[in-house]
C-alpha cells in the first residue's frame, strides 16, 4: 500500500515509507500496551479484545463513510494514463503527462492518426499487444490489429520493435 502511494503521489519513497512504518509501529505500541494496561486491571482479555475489534471496525466504517468521499478514494485510484485536475480535493497537484506520451501524441498529431489510432498507438508503444488493448477498450482484437496495421502504414514501420525505435528517436531528438 504504501510503495502504490509513492506511484500515485509521486512522493518521496524514503518519507512515505518512514512516515508509513513509523505510524505502524506507533499504533501497534499503543495498542499493546492499551490491551496490556486493561488486561492487568480486569482479567478479561477476551471480552476486551471482542470490544477493541468492534471499535476498530467502527472507526474504519466511520472513516470511509464521513471522513472520505467516493470522489477522494477514486482520485486516489485514478490511473495515471488519465489527467488529474489542477488541484484535487486531497491537495494533490496535477500530474504531467510523461515525455514518452507526450511524443506518442506529438506523433499521432503529425502523421495524421484517427482518435481511436492514437489511444491505440500510445499503448503500442507502451507494449501492450492487440489483446490487451482490446480488453481495455472493449474491442474486439481484429480492429484493434485493422487501427495497427493502419498506423504501421502511416508511420513507415513494419513491426512493434521498429514502432518503439520511431518513438525512441523523436523522443531523443
């Protein structure tokens, strides 16, 4: 969870894994000695685990009901191949778009590709196969290989390889 944070925030590992186990070992600290404290006062470990767990639950059950919104966790969770807003509802800047999409675009733009080519194109270059961009955008495989086989003949290139070296050479130039 906390390595899915860094990629999506962009943060510093070092911070978010420091803040992240820090906060861990703090709340484990506290409820061992929390339990450890009450156990020794009424002798019903038990019924006061039963009681902690139920607590806990509530807490969570509260915190993603009233404290988070849907829109926050889904932001959380946005994909990075799609745009954030300047400044979302967590303070989370806006994330740029990569060099190597940005190229991809630049490319698409120039050589004329269709809308539908460009989406294509982007996770080509990025090396999915037809499959897996089919089941992503709900195509069938046989027009995700007609919009390839369509941007191999615009671009020049016959394969993936020589796809990504295209690439690869506008995004050194």
């Amino acid at each position: 969870m906390l390595a899915y944070l860094v990629f999506q925030a962009e943060a510093g590992a070092l911070q978010v894994f420091g803040f992240g186990n820090a906060a861990l070992s703090g709340g484990t600290a506290l409820a061992s000695f929390t339990i450890m404290a009450l156990d020794i006062t009424s002798g019903t470990y038990d019924d006061i685990m039963r009681a902690a767990l139920i607590v806990l639950g509530v807490i969570v059950l509260v915190d993603l009901m009233f404290v988070f919104s849907e829109k926050q966790i889904n932001e959380l969770l946005v994909p990075l191949d799609q745009p954030r807003k300047a400044q979302d509802t967590l303070g989370i800047p806006e994330r740029q778009p990569k060099q190597w999409v940005l190229t991809c675009k630049a490319i698409a733009e120039a050589q004329g590709l269709s809308e539908r080519e460009r989406e294509v194109f982007v996770a080509l270059a990025r090396g999915k196969t037809a499959q897996e961009i089919a089941d992503r955008d709900v195509l069938s495989v046989y027009t995700v290989r007609a919009h390839i086989r369509s941007i191999y003949a615009k671009l020049d290139v016959h394969s993936k390889k020589e796809l990504v070296e295209f690439v690869e050479a506008r995004l050194n130039d």
